[in-house]
C-alpha cells in the first residue's frame, strides 16, 4: 500500500508531499490541474521509464520518493531478499533522481538498484491501469498475455515447459537453415579448417618447445666458446702447470688456519677461505662434468633450425607467438569438431530438429488446451461482471484462431482474440471494433476486478478508466471501484461524480500561476468541500442550490 509520496520538479509540480490511507482516494480537478502527474510519479517510482522531458523547467533533476507498506506476499519478501534488501520492518522506501544530464538514481531501503529491479518491485506494489490498457484491449496482440496472467498458475508451468522447448527447436532449426542456405560457404569453410588443422597437427608442437631449441641452438652454435671456457676452468683450477689454483688456495687456506685462534678476524678469514675453496672446488667439477659431455652435433644443429622455420612459418600465419598459434588450433579444432559432426551426421541433424518440432508441437497443445479450458472460464467470469455493470446483455468470448498449419511463437501455438456481442442478435467479432469507448471501459473494469482477486497487489490505480459513460453505468462503474477497494488500496483519477461520490477519501488537485510559472496544489477535502466539488462536477462553473442537494446526496448514497 502506498503510505506516503513525496513529488519535487516534476512536470508543473515544484513540491508536493501526500499521504494515502487504505480503501478508496479519489483525485479530482479540472483538465490539465496536475493529476495524470501525480500518477506519473507513482509510476516512475514503480519503475516507469524516465526522462528528461519529466524535469520541472529551469531545475536540473527531479526527485520522488515514496513509502509502501509490504504485501503480503511470501514470493514478494523472496524477491527482496534475493536482491539483498532489507524488510523486516515491513516498509519500503523507493527514491528516485533523474538528472538533466541523464543521470538516473535509483534507491530502495538506501540500496542502490537499476531499473529493471525496480520494476520487478514496483510489480508486485502497484497496478496502474490508465489509457493505455484501453489501447492493450485494442491491440489483439495483447490479449493471450492476459490470457496468461488470468491463469497463471495452471498456464506458467507448461509455458516455462513450451520456451525452453522452443529454444532448442530453434537452435537446431537455424543450424540446419544455415547449414542448407550456404552449403558452398560451408564446404569452403570445412575445406580450409581441415587445412589449418592437420598443418598445426603435423607440426607437432608443444608448449615451451621454441624456447627450448632456441636455447639449444645458441649452445651449438657456441660450442667452441664454451668447451674453451670449460677447459680453461678446469685446467687452471687442476692441471696447470704451475701449481693448480686449487692447490695455491688449499697452502693459502692450511697457513691462514694455523693462526685462526689467535685473533676473531683470522678465524672468520679462515671460515672465509674454507668456504672458498670447496666452492671452487664444486665449480671444478661441474665445469669438468660438463665437458665431459659436452659435444657438437652438426646434423642436430641443422634439425633445430629447420624445426624453428617450420615454427616461425606457423606463427606467421597463425599467430605472434607459439603460445597464439596452439591456441588458435585449439578454437578451429573445436569448430572443424562441430562442422564434421554436422556434416557427418546431416540427416541426425535433421532427424533431431523433427523430434525436437513434435516434441515442441506436443507441448503447446497441452498449453493451448490449458489457456481454452481457462478462456471458458475467464469468459463467464467477465459476463458475470459486465452484467453488474448493465452490459447484461453482452456476450464475451476468447476466440482461439486456429489455422491449418500449426505456427510455433515464444509464446505457444495460439492466436487470441477477446470477442464481444453487445446486442442480441448480433454476430461475435473483435472486441477492438465492435465496442464504444463506454463499453470498452467496462470491460477492462471487468478484467481488472477479476485479476484484481487474483494478483493479491496492494495499490490499484484507475485514470480515468471511466471515460464514455454516465447514469446509471457511471454508478455502477463506481460500485464496482468501490467493491475492489474492499481489499486493495485503490487510488482514483476520475471526472464522474458518482465516482468520486464512493471514495473515503477526497485530493482536489488545482494549479495557480505565481510570478508566471504555474505550479499544482493538492488539498485534501472535508465533507463539505466534498459537496462543493461534486456539485462542481455536476454542473461546471455555475453551482446552484439544486446542484449541491443533489451532490449531497450522492454521497448520502455512497454512505
């Protein structure tokens, strides 16, 4: 239930702060005074497009901000605490900014969401129902997901069943179009993928491999240096012809040790010296290992360097490096994978996307039974309502179109439309060009007191849904708002008396120009205010003592 909504630099309105109470609130005022603006908030807040034509002129953002009290709603509270949102006291406030610059903020709680989310939020809060869901009933395409939302319970399990079956079946369906559309593409492509692979294939290569035969190779082709410096090593440290270094550093060493306890700097200089020595001791024998081993090998030189041509070739091609070349094998393997298999397996593919199309047709059978089973019902459950609000005479139906050849949509095999027969005697036919502005009124009242038991939402707003009608329909349009606002906060934008007659509470939205801008006023009206503006609503400007007797009574009726 909407509590609380504050409005700043909205359209004509500079500040406006309103609190809500349950049941029913009318908003009345002449065209233009600012209601459809108020509206306008609550569904930004709900998650409506923004933009920058909604900023008050001459201010750089606008802001609103709004207090809900929670449904009770055990899916609701889980939406909420999925997206990490805290509820436990029960409210939520909803903040929204819209800069001229296009920044647009968005706040629940003091948490941080887009718009998206908030729509997803703003759904399960609020429920407007304006002049475009006049357009919906005019829209065929509109109505099997009102269809849908009549029976959601029996319809979104198979539906949910239908989309991902249709997903699949048209996956498979463009593989097997693309596959027959570009045969010659697809040929070309498999051509130069086996090319590609079985050259990188024979190639053999392995990761880190130039690397190690560019090491390799700089060893071959230095080999002279290093068994000269190899050799050098060994004969200076134990063959010269002198005294060996080794045997030099061994007498320094023995002399150096023998005077190590007659001073602290002598003993760590005989440390020194020891560690010294067996270190060039170790340096000896590896370097004469290593020549030991040492040997040059003109045919492997001759096979690194036509291994790393064959490499640099492939790099050129494939990639910069060795490392982009086993990669991008790896991708066109993948691929020339999936092509053979398709091209191998052609009629699989094709025998798949056939059991996949019966599998498919199956399902949205089995939901198109569901939706007809709940389009009987939904249409004596509208007849019922339009009955109550003298249209006892029409006839409502969902005409299913069924053509000979089956069509698969995301949405299932069905084509609806919502029909009508408003006079005996008449033929069916669409409801978008048979019925008066009056009678289409009525009928989406109809629909939405019997969604309106179903979707548990806790604030409804009418604008202006009563447009076209007067008498005894305007009272039965009334009754019918009335009766809804039973169990749903119900906010009210209306020009018919009798309307505003029912409401518990009363807004009169006026608007004024102060130093030539125009700003709206909102003032909550007492019994007799209530008089005078219902006699205003009766007559127009001139208000006479007939006018407000009878508006008197109007809302001794609604008592």
């Amino acid at each position: 239930m909407l509590q609380e909504l504050t409005i700043d630099n909205l359209a004509i309105i500079k500040h406006l702060t309103l609190t809500f109470a349950n049941q029913m609130t009318v908003l009345t005022g002449e065209t233009g005074a600012g209601k459809s603006i108020i509206i306008d908030a609550v569904g930004l807040l709900a998650g409506g497009r923004g933009s920058q034509e909604f900023i008050r002129r001459g201010e750089e953002k606008l802001s609103l901000q709004g207090q809900f009290a929670i449904p009770d709603d055990p899916e609701f509270d889980q939406l909420l605490d999925s997206l990490g949102i805290d509820h436990e006291d029960g409210i939520l406030i909803v903040s929204r900014e819209i800069h001229r610059n296009g920044r647009n903020t968005i706040r629940v709680n003091g948490q941080l969401i887009n718009t998206t989310t908030l729509r997803q939020i703003g759904a399960g809060l609020v429920d407007i129902q304006g002049q475009n869901e006049h357009q919906q009933l005019m829209q065929p395409e509109t109505h099997l997901g009102m269809l849908d939302q009549f029976a959601t319970k029996e319809v979104h399990p198979l539906l949910e069943q239908y989309q991902e079956e249709y997903k699949a079946y048209s996956k498979l369906k463009a593989a097997v179009n693309k596959k027959q559309a570009n045969e010659q593409q697809w040929a070309q492509r498999l051509d130069m993928l086996r090319y590609q692979v079985n050259e990188i294939s024979e190639a053999n290569l392995k990761e880190n491999e130039e690397d190690e035969l560019i090491s390799e190779r700089d060893r071959l082709e230095h080999f002279q240096q290093i068994n000269n410096a190899l050799q050098l090593a060994v004969t200076t440290f134990n063959e010269s012809d002198q005294a060996p270094v080794l045997d030099q550093v061994a007498t320094v060493m023995d002399a150096i040790s023998a005077i190590a306890e007659f001073d602290d700097a002598y003993d760590n200089l005989s440390k020194s010296l020891n560690d010294a020595y067996y270190a060039l001791q170790d340096v000896a024998n590896e370097a004469s290992q290593q020549l030991d081993m040492l040997e040059f090998d003109d045919e492997r030189l001759a096979q690194i360097e036509q291994r790393l041509t064959t490499i640099g070739d492939l790099e050129h091609k494939y990639g910069d490096t060795l490392a982009d070349v086993l990669k991008y094998y790896a991708k066109i393997k993948k691929e020339l994978d999936s092509m053979e298999a398709a091209a191998d397996s052609s009629n699989d593919l094709e025998q798949r996307l056939t059991e996949a199309e019966n599998k498919l047709r199956e399902t949205g059978r089995k939901l198109s039974q569901v939706r007809q089973k709940a389009a009987h019902e939904l249409g004596k459950k509208v007849h019922q309502q339009l009955k109550e609000l003298y249209m006892e005479k029409a006839e409502f139906e969902v005409h299913f179109d069924n053509p000979s050849h089956e069509q698969f949509t995301p949405a299932g095999i069905d084509q609806v439309e919502f029909y009508i027969r408003t006079n005996p005697g008449e033929s069916m036919g669409p409801l978008a060009k048979i019925a008066s502005g009056g009678e289409l009124s009525r009928v989406m009242l109809a629909l939405k007191t019997i969604f309106a038991q179903k979707e548990g939402v806790t604030s409804i707003i009418f604008d202006e849904v009563d447009t076209g009608v007067s008498g005894r329909v305007a009272q039965a349009i009334a009754d019918k708002i009335r009766l809804i606002a039973q169990h749903s906060q119900v906010l009210c934008i209306t020009h018919l008396p009798q309307v505003a007659a029912v409401a518990q509470h009363h807004f009169l939205i006026k608007k004024s120009v102060h130093d030539e801008r125009t700003t709206t006023r909102v003032t909550p009206l007492k019994e007799d205010e209530r008089v005078e503006e219902l006699a205003r609503m009766l007559s127009g400007e001139k208000i006479t003592q007939l006018t407000k007797e009878h508006a008197q009574e109007l809302l001794n009726m609604a008592k």
